[in-house]
C-alpha cells in the first residue's frame, strides 16, 4: 500500500484546492507496524522513509488521526505529520527493540523532538507502548478525543490552517533537545542504567545509540546512522532469533485439531490446593487476572503461612513502587484461605499446588471429584508426574489436565499446559483463555516425566556432577552459562528453587547424586537454609564462593578417584548443551510437543534461555545438527555415557542436512 500513499500524498500537496491533510484509517487500528513476514525480502519503493518525507514535505498542515494502535512503522509515519491527534484508547510506540530492531523510518530522530531524550530513550530502549493519555501529556500528541475521531481530526486540521503559526516539520523542532545536548553525561548515565537490564542484547545498546545521535548529529546524518543501524540488525542472528520468537509465541496457541468452534468454559472463579510456593503464586497470578481464588491449605498453620507470605510479597511491590497499595488490597480482597474443600464447590477452575507425591495428589483429586461442580476443570501443578495417573482418581479424567507454573507463579511468564490422553478439547481451550487472562505464554504439551521444560532440565543437568567431580567449580560451571547469555547459571538455579526437591525425588527413585546429596545432608538446601552451591548473606538474593564446597567438591573428587583439570567453558557447554538437544528431538519424535518452536517458547520464558539465541531448536539449527551430532558422538565414547547417545531423530536429520525446525510429526 506505500505506492498509492505516498501518489495520493504527492497529489494532495499539489492540489490547491487542499488545505491540510489528515491521515486517518479504516478497521480496528491505525497502521500498526510493519509487516514482519516481508522483513529481509527486497524491499519496493517507495520505502517508507519516502512516505515520510513526502508527508513532512507536503507544505501544508497535515494531522495523523490515530486509533487502536500506531506502532513502530506506523508510528514513525504519523511522526512524519505536523500534527498527532488520538482516541483516547490510542496506543503509540516504537516496539522494534522486540525484534531485535531499531525504528529504521526516522523514529529515534523525530521522537526525542517531541517528547524529549529521555522519554524518548525509555520508550524506545523499553519498546513499551504508552497510553494516549500519557503521550498528550508527553507532546507525542497534541489532542485525545473520546469519540468521533476523523470529524474532530478535520475540525483540529481546520484550525491548524487558519492558525498565526505555520505547520512545522518534527525535523525542525529542536527546543525539547536543548538541556539533553547541555547535558550529554546525563543521558549517558540514563543510557547505562537502561542498557543494564539488558545484558548481551544488540538492539537495546543500538537504540540508544540512535536516539543519541539525534542530539548530536545534525538531523539527516542521524537518520542515515539510524538507517544503516537498521539493517544492520536486521541481518543480524540475534534479531533472526527474536522475530523466530515472536511466530513462535503466536503458533504455540494453535493447538492441532483444535479449532476456533471449540468453546472455552466459563471462569468466574478459581480454587487453589496449597498455599506454599506454588500455590501463593498461583493465587497471585488469578488475583492479578481479576479471578477470586479461594486457597485451601492442609491445616490453619499452613493457610496463615502461606497468607503471610503472598502478603509479604504484595508489600515488597508496593514498597519497590512496583503496584499500587490500592491494587494489592484489592487482589488480597479476591482470596479467600481455608481449610474446608468445600469453599471448592462453586469454583470453575481448581489449581492444586500440594506436595510433590503421587499419593497425596490422588487422595486430593478423588476428594475434589466428590467437590467439585460439574464441568469444573481440575488441574495439577505437578513438575514431574503422570497427569493421566492423577485424572484416573477422578470419575471424570476429561476434565483433568496440568497447569505447570514456573517459580515464582506470579512473575515467570511460561504457563506448560498438560493435555492428558483423556483431556477434554474445551477443558484445553479454557486453559489457553486462562493463560491470556492472566498474561502467561502457553505452551500445550503432552504427558512425560519433567514435560518438555523439566525433561531438557533434567538432560541439561545429567553431566553436572561429572563436571564437577572432573575439576569444575559451582561458580566456573555457572560462569560459563552466563557468558552464554543465561541469567543464571544452573547451580545458583538450583540454589533459588531449593536442593531438597531434587533430593527427595532422588531418594524416592533410588537414585544418587554425589555432590548435591552430600550438600543436602549438610542441610544446605540453597537460599533457604542461607547455603546451598554457594553462600548467602542473611537476605541476599546472590551468593558468593563458598570455600567449603570447593573443599567438599575436591574431596568427593578424590573419593572418585577422579585427576581434576580445568575444564574450558567450550567443554561445559557441549556437555550440557547438546544432550539437551538430543532430548528435544526425542520430545519431538514422541510427539510430546507438537511443534520445534513450542520448545524454543518453553526455554526462553520457563528458563531463561538467551533470548538473542532464542531457544534449543533455533540455537541447535544455528550451530549445526552435523556438529552437534558428531560432539556428543565424541563424549559419548570419551565418557561411555548413554546421555550421548544420539536420538535416531537428531541423527537422521543431520545426515539428510535437515534442522529440526523443518520437523513435523503427524501424531503431535
Ligand atoms: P510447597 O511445599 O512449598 O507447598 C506445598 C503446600 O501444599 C504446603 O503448604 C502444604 O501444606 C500444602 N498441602 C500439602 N498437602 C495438602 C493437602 N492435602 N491439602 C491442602 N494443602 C496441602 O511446594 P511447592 O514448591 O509449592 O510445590 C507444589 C507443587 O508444585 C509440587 O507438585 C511441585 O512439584 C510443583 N512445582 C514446583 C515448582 C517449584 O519451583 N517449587 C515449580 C513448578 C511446579
């Protein structure tokens, strides 16, 4: 459609008859971006820094008349007017810096001119949108209208022609830049602290970078700086991973053979078994939603525990500045605790977040069958056990699934839906309604030990205690996952979610860890007990060094009978990265996941796989299958270990030079 806009701009400007032009569309939205599938395709001319010239050129007022959403592009084409006028349900943004982009159309030049450096640079940096409201108050719009938006738009163009001052180009308005360029280390310490939260990423540092050239360059070398900035990125693997994200997320909600005719049940309100750490996130996550939940716990004892710290939590919050105390008392309003199983009686949804125990989750759920409503969907937070198992205590496993929530519930943004062999198609079309309510990405799966998220921990994990006892360190092993772009590594990880879990799970199967038992018999469970991998200072949140498990670590070291070396970050990696791969082809060949990015989705919002490598499938096809094959061929017949041993999947595809994005199973 650029063609025809920038003929019909190029016309209007030439009419006499034409006073001023306002830019207004049809449908449910202003243009709000471009379109992403075209993105690294030869683009046509006009491009739409043409668009923009031609409107800012027209020599004569010209109004952008924005509804719904005016984002990056599209933003940057209403930047290009003399006037910006909005509904009031308006939003306007440059979200770029989510694709791994920079607004390439003039959008870090033009914006500060209105809003300021500073403004500029949080919206841009950020790619977070703002309200209407706020963007009249910031000088990105200069009227909000609550209705009738393109008559009020030609009245507020009508008036712009018969006004003293002619229409100025956003190019020319230099006034807001002032202080920033009196002031350059300012924004530079502004820049820092933004750049900080987002370690490692290309597009954030190159945002910033533009925004600052529009204070110090003249305005043409700063949208050539910009423009070549642009591209730059855009061919770029780390922009790749993050627009192979963005699909992902949007396919991971289509489920197969499930199709728009199937209707989610109602919600109105929800229950909650356990009031521990799961069960409180949990809580918080429905209250958040607007869902009132009422959260049985086994005794008074727990239930004023758990309440105690969804409080504590709410007023850590509010006291960061992060919620409002109005909105905490309102979601503390929506929870009911008890002990009584039959406040679950009139529940739409049930939650239950109780021990780790297939016996304790079957007595619940056959006492919840007896409770609940008809139509009630039951769910289970389990991490690691048969869904099908627990359903079969119900007299009705189609309305059974799991709702796996990552720790903490309220904050992490992967919802791991379970479909059961049983589950009904509306009981998982309820789940997905449920995950859009309450902001979490979803991701259905089907029923294995771990899922898929825990299932690739588990292969992740397998060679760490073998790390460790070969001459790695907590703090070297973690080092090198941190290089690689996680937030944390695995050990401090483990540190955060509590030793004992995988302790008892171990004991419970007869298995055996050296390093983590030995820690966990000392009663270092991890943050919770102050120690765990690593030491932690009464409140502290990171640990430091601890020389008693670099002890403990040389001694099991010795009993093994094992020469300790320094093990390079290369090694660490291959060892713990590639089994992980392995695992998701075999999730793959299972059918377990329905589709190669849903685990990419899983990885980068369950376990903070680097978002510019984007998630195992796309790092894998990244890489090479072929290497990846001949590596853990390789470990495999340096270790003898079966954790190498190559998924006839992962082994096909790399010999027909395939990736696994281009798998298919007909069965998923
Ligand atoms: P937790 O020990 O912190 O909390 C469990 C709570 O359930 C306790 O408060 C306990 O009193 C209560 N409870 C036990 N039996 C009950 C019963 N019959 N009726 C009512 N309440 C009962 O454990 P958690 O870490 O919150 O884990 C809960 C579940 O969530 C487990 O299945 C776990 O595998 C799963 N999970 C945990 C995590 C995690 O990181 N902690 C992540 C995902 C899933």
């Amino acid at each position: 459609m650029r063609k025809p806009f920038h003929d019909a701009i190029l016309a209007l400007s030439a009419d006499r008859a034409v006073a001023a032009i306002v830019i207004a569309c049809a449908g449910r939205t202003f243009v709000a971006g471009a379109d992403i599938r075209k993105f690294g395709k030869p683009p046509e001319r006009p491009h739409l820094p043409d668009l923009i010239a031609a409107l800012e050129n027209a020599g004569k007022p010209t109004v952008a008349a924005i509804h719904g959403a005016a984002f990056g592009g599209g933003l940057e084409l209403a930047l290009g007017c003399s006037w910006r006028v909005a509904l009031v349900s308006a939003k306007l943004g440059l979200p770029e810096v989510k694709l791994g982009l920079l607004p390439g159309a003039g959008g870090t030049a033009r914006l500060p001119r209105l809003v300021g450096a500073s403004k500029a640079l949080r919206m841009i940096v950020s790619g977070d949108p703002v309200a209407a409201s706020q963007a009249l108050a910031d000088g990105l719009v200069d009227e909000v209208f609550d209705a009738d938006l393109l008559a009020n738009a030609i009245a507020f163009a009508d008036q712009a022609t018969v006004a003293e001052e002619p229409a100025r180009r956003v190019r020319d308005r230099e006034e807001k830049l002032f202080q920033a360029r009196a002031d350059l280390d300012g924004i530079d310490a502004e820049v820092a602290a933004l750049l900080k939260k987002v370690r490692g990423l290309d597009a954030p540092r190159a945002c910033a970078e533009a925004v600052r050239n529009a204070l110090t360059l003249p305005f043409d070398d700063a949208l050539a700086a910009e423009r070549a900035a642009f591209f730059a990125l855009l061919a770029s693997d780390q922009s790749r991973a993050q627009r192979h994200l963005f699909f992902a997320e949007r396919e991971a909600v289509k489920i197969p053979r499930i199709g728009p005719d199937i209707i989610p049940r109602a919600l109105r309100s929800a229950g909650v078994v356990g009031a521990g750490t799961m069960g409180g996130g949990i809580a918080m996550a429905l209250a958040a939603g607007g869902v009132p939940v009422a959260i049985v716990e086994a005794n008074e004892e727990a239930s004023a525990r758990g309440m105690a710290r969804i409080r504590a939590n709410y007023d850590a919050s509010v006291a960061r500045g992060a919620l409002a105390p109005d909105e905490r008392d309102r979601r503390l309003a929506l929870m009911t605790p008890t002990i009584r199983y039959e406040a679950l009686g009139e529940a739409d949804l049930v939650i239950e977040a109780a021990f780790e125990d297939i016996a304790v989750k079957r007595a619940i759920f056959s006492r919840l069958d007896e409770i609940a409503k008809p139509g009630a969907v039951l769910a289970t937070n389990t991490s690691y056990l048969d869904v099908d198992a627990i359903a079969v205590a119900t007299g009705r496993p189609a309305d059974v699934l799991g709702l796996h929530f990552f720790s903490p519930a309220n904050v992490m943004k992967l919802l791991e839906i379970v479909r059961g062999n049983k589950t009904a198609p509306d009981v998982l079309a309820t789940a997905l309604a449920l995950a859009k309510r309450i902001g979490k990405v979803p991701v259905v799966v089907g029923v294995c030990p771990g899922f898929v998220g825990n299932r690739l921990l588990a292969a992740r994990s397998a060679e760490l205690e073998n790390l460790l006892l070969e001459g790695a360190t907590p703090s070297t092993i973690d080092a090198a996952f941190v290089e690689f772009g996680f937030p944390m590594g695995p050990f401090a990880m483990a540190d955060l979610a509590g030793l004992d879990i995988g302790w008892a799970n171990r004991k419970a199967h007869g298995r055996a860890a050296v390093i983590a038992d030995a820690l966990c018999e000392l009663g270092r469970f991890g943050q919770k007990t102050g120690r765990g991998y690593y030491r932690y200072a009464e409140g502290a949140r990171t640990g430091t060094v601890d020389p008693d498990v670099e002890t403990l670590v040389a001694a099991k070291s010795a009993q093994a009978g094992s020469a300790r070396r320094q093990i390079e970050p290369g090694e660490i990696l291959e060892r713990t990265l590639h089994p992980m791969i392995n695992e998701a082809a075999k999730i793959l060949a299972e059918g377990i996941a329905s589709r190669a990015s849903d685990i990419d989705v899983v990885w980068v919002h369950g376990y903070g796989f680097p978002i510019g490598k984007v998630g195992p499938r796309f790092w894998a096809d990244m890489e090479g299958l072929t290497r990846i094959v001949e590596r853990l061929d390789h470990w495999r017949e340096a270790t003898g270990r079966g954790t190498f041993s190559v998924a006839p999947l992962l082994r096909d595809l790399a010999a027909g030079g395939g990736k696994l994005a281009e798998f298919k199973n007909p069965t998923a």
